[in-house]
C-alpha cells in the first residue's frame, strides 16, 4: 500500500524531486498524503515547497529537495555543485519560509477556524538524496535530523515522518480529518467550477461579432427603398431589421431621418423588438414598434378572437386599410420595416402602403424566410422588390445548423462555433411532454440555468404555457419569455425570431401533420447552443425528411 498523492500525477523539474517523491509515497502509509509543487503566494513574497507530507498522529512535514552534490562551505554557506557550476543556495531559509507561509495560510482560512482544534504540529527537513552526510552533522539551523542525505534514503519515509515529533512539543498531532481539510484548503476554496453558460457566452460574443459584420448588407441598401432579405433560420435577420430601423430613424449618408415602423407578426418578437429599442437613443427609436395588430389599434381598430380568422385575414386589413386612408400625413410612415414577412397574409400589405406618406417611393424593408412560413398564409406585396440574400448562419452552433440545414431555404455557410452534439430523445406522442420535462431537469443538472431552456412543443400547448397564457394574459406570458428566472414554455408557432441557449424540442403529435416540415425547422433552429429533440423517430422523419432523420442520428 502506498500513501496517497496530490496531484495524482505530478510534473517535476528535477529527477532528484522525483526520486524523493516516489520512494515517500511507496514508503509512507496509507492514510498519508504526499503534496507535489505546492506554491503560495502571500504579502512578502512567492513560495514554493517542493514537497509536503501531511502525516496523521505524527505532523505536517514541509520537504525541501537539492539534487547534485550539496557543501557548506568554509564560509558557512551551503551550496550546489552541478553540471553547470556552483551556485550559492538556501535550502534552510527556503524551507522554513515556505513551511510559515503554509501555516499562517491554513489556520487562516475560514473553514480551518471552524472545524479544527487548536495548533498541529509543523515541520521542515531538507532532503540531499546524492550526497553523503557525516551522522555527527550539524550546522546551528539545521541538525542532523533535519537533513536525509544519501544514506538515509532506503528509510526515507521513516525519518521524515520522525522530524515533527522533534518540533512543536506543546501543539497537537493531526488528525486523519485535520490531514483531509489541510489538504482541502491547500486546494484552494470557492474555486470556479466548469460553467457550461460559459461557453455559451462566448459563442454568443462571436454571434454578435459576426452579426455586425453582416450589418454591412445594409450598406447596399443606402439607396434603395423596395428591398426584401431573404435568409435561413439563424442568418441574423432579425438583428438586422433592428439596426435597419434604427438608421432610417436617425438618418443615414445625409438623408434626413424618417418616421419608420417596425412590424411583425408575432407577440413574442414584438415584445423583443420593444426590449431592444427602449435601450436606444430616443433618436435611434421608430415612431413604431408592435404586432400588425399593434398597428391596427394604434389606427383604431378593435381587439378581436384570436380564434375569429375572418377576423385576421379579412375585417381587420379591410378596417386597417380604410383608417389608414384617412390618416393625417404626419401619422403615416416613412418606411416599413417588416420582420418575419412570410408570415403576413395577402391582404395584410394593403393597410402597410397605405400607412405610407408616399406610396409610389415609401419605404418597404421586409425580411422573410419562406420556409419558416408556418401559416397557410401566402401573401406578397403589390409591389416589386429587389432580393438580398444572407447565406451565413451565425446564431447556431454548427452541430445544430447542421442537424436543420436540410430544412433551410438555401445552403447556409456555418460560422457558428463548435457545442455539444444534437440528441434525440425517443418516445411516443402520448409520452413526449413528460419526457421533455425530464429533459428539462436534466440540462439544469448539467449546469445550464432556468432561464437558458425553453421547451417548445409542435403540437399541442404544453401544461404550463397554458397555466401562464391564462394567469398572465398574452402580453404578461411573452414577457415572461425574458422576466421569469425559469424554464419557458412555448409553442413553435410563436417563437419565430426568438432563440434560447438550449431548446428541447417536444414532438407531441403522432403522425406528420400540414406544414409540419416547417414547424420542425423552426423548432430546431431556435436553440442557439444545445438541441434536444423529443419525440417519435419515425414522425420525426415523416416531418423533416431523410436527410435530417440521418443528420440527427435516427
């Protein structure tokens, strides 16, 4: 049996530190621990014993470690001869500062004043393993005792575990429990532990590097007012419809600014929209910011069913469209710009050109991807627009933007960085909301934080998101999307524009359904970092197909 060590697997910089730590651990016991390189910094300056041993019944032995052949000279000063000369050393001095240093540093820290009893014995001896020591050595700092020359290698351990109990008569011998929270505190303490958000973070950093990048595009559009964007999920659309309305507001290469809106669909990226745009300069800021509904209450047009389609897709643009009409012209707008376009019904485009100052040259600036188009919706504005296209994904990490590039409108250039594999829970429709939950449990085990998950479901509402629409209302649950210190629960129909780290996607339907594909593909796309899809594997290949069913694995 040897003695335990820390680390396991020390480095050395001398053979001499090595020998000296090898026969100490296969000739100390057990319950022994032997420190390699334990460095210490404090007020007065830089220590560093080459070993320490913490012995219980017995003491803690700070070991200083000289290779070569080691003199005193007549000059009574100890030296070093290698094959690179002499050299004038301090062993005595060394260890016995190093050996203070530790100690003042353990019975300082908090947990020792709390759990151990009194003082331990301390101790310090310098080990010459090559040279030859006279047994009646002496210098006045360092008796024969305190030095283990060559002889005194074979018992070693022995010796070393004689010299505390030469010193420090009147305090105690260690414990095993004093030897353990010793070797606790040398340590270190409150040290960070891996932090997956970390990673994240800086994924993250790199996503808004490269997205400004891209805002580059907009450049091209200095002189143009009838633009549509087109990119795949995580191309930076969305940050980019922000910073375009943020500098048709302000005014940009000598144009006077304009009175911009800045419209999509959903409740939840309307929400995003106005979180963002309240931290800008108030001359930054759009005259508006909302939903196409927002638009048409801000005109004065009524709440209606959100189950009433007549409502959405024929009164409410009919209505919209007649009080734009009659709007004043310093309550229309300069420009539009339309985040989430695909999304818009046909009949919705005749209010937004008629809420323009000028309806030949206003500005329209709409970005879409048609194959996150989701409802049976397939409207185009009467008017010609000239295509941009982004091919550049820079949100997902590339195991991600992987795993959804089959469903993407085009081939994306991954430039996100490199994150955990894509996992595929199987399971049945039946099953999949519980089995999503434990998923959920999971990831905050493995470190990420509430508010980094969202659990998104393709079918069905999940519990929860059905408990918070109906206690918060609309408005209050998408806040909660960035308010709660928790999990968020959603649908895939409402999370367009919106991302979270990590994304368990919930497959809680039993067969492909209409438009499916493209739900599966928002869904997958809308994680920025990890990606857990639940679900049956088989509808999960019925939705997105091959080539996605081989990229996940399934």
């Amino acid at each position: 049996m040897t003695a335990r060590t820390a680390p396991d697997q020390p480095s050395f910089v001398t053979r001499s530190e090595r020998e000296v730590w090898e026969r100490l651990v296969n000739q100390l016991a057990p319950e022994d621990v032997v420190l390699a390189n334990v460095r210490l910094t404090d007020e007065s300056k830089d220590h560093e014993a080459d070993l320490v041993a913490l012995l219980p019944g017995r003491g803690v032995v700070v070991i200083e470690v000289k290779g070569g052949s080691v003199f005193v000279g007549t000059d009574q000063r100890w030296w070093q001869r290698t094959s690179h000369g002499d050299r004038c050393i301090r062993p005595v001095d060394q260890v016995r500062e190093s050996r203070y240093a530790l100690r003042h540093y353990v019975e300082q820290d908090p947990r020792w004043r709390q759990r151990a009893h009194g003082r331990v014995r301390w101790a310090h001896t310098v080990v010459v393993p090559y040279t030859l020591l006279a047994e009646d050595f002496a210098t006045p700092d360092c008796p024969r005792w305190m030095v283990q020359g060559r002889e005194d290698q074979e018992h070693l351990g022995e010796r070393v575990g004689a010299v505390p109990l030469r010193q420090e008569h009147g305090c105690r011998v260690p414990t095993e429990d004093d030897v353990s929270l010793i070797l606790e505190i040398l340590q270190g303490r409150s040290l960070p532990a891996y932090d997956i958000t970390a990673e994240a973070m800086e994924r993250q950093a790199d996503s808004g590097r490269l997205t400004l990048e891209q805002t580059a595009l907009l450049q091209v559009t200095r002189l143009l007012h009838r633009v549509e964007v087109r990119g795949g999920a995580g191309s930076g659309k969305t940050v980019l419809a922000m910073t375009q309305a943020k500098q048709l507001a302000r005014g940009r290469a000598g144009r006077k600014p304009q009175r911009v809106a800045l419209v999509c669909y959903s409740i939840g990226l309307a929400e995003h929209f106005k979180r963002e745009v309240d931290s800008w300069h108030r001359k930054d800021r759009p005259a508006f910011v909302g939903t196409f509904h927002d638009l048409g209450r801000l005109w004065g047009v009524g709440d209606g069913d959100r189950s009433d389609s007549d409502f959405w897709e024929r009164r409410l643009p009919i209505e919209m469209a007649e009080l734009a009409g009659n709007l004043e012209v310093r309550d229309r707008f300069d420009a539009f710009v339309v985040d989430e376009a695909q999304d818009f019904a046909d009949s919705w485009w005749a209010p937004i050109i008629a809420g323009l100052r000028d309806e030949e040259e206003g500005g329209l600036y709409l970005y879409t991807d048609e194959n996150q188009r989701i409802f049976a919706r397939f409207g185009q504005p009467p008017v010609p627009l000239i295509p941009l296209v982004l091919d550049h994904n820079l949100r997902n990490t590339q195991q991600i933007a992987d795993a959804f590039g089959p469903l993407a409108p085009m081939r994306m250039r991954l430039r996100g960085g490199d994150g955990p594999k894509v996992t595929v829970v199987p399971t049945t429709a039946h099953q999949a909301i519980s089995v999503a939950d434990d998923q959920v449990d999971r990831l905050i085990d493995e470190g990420w934080q509430p508010r980094d998950i969202a659990l998104l479901t393709t079918r069905a509402r999940h519990p929860v998101q059905i408990e918070r629409t109906e206690a918060l209302g609309q408005n209050g649950y998408w806040k909660s999307f960035w308010e709660e210190d928790d999990a968020f629960y959603g649908h895939v129909l409402g999370c367009k524009g919106l991302e979270r780290r990590t994304v368990v996607l919930c497959v809680n339907e039993s067969k492909a359904q209409d438009r499916s594909r493209e739900r599966l593909y928002v869904g997958m796309s809308r994680a920025t970092d990890q990606l857990v899809v639940v679900g049956d594997p088989e509808v999960i290949r019925a939705m997105g197909g091959e080539e996605v069913a081989r990229r996940l694995g399934i």
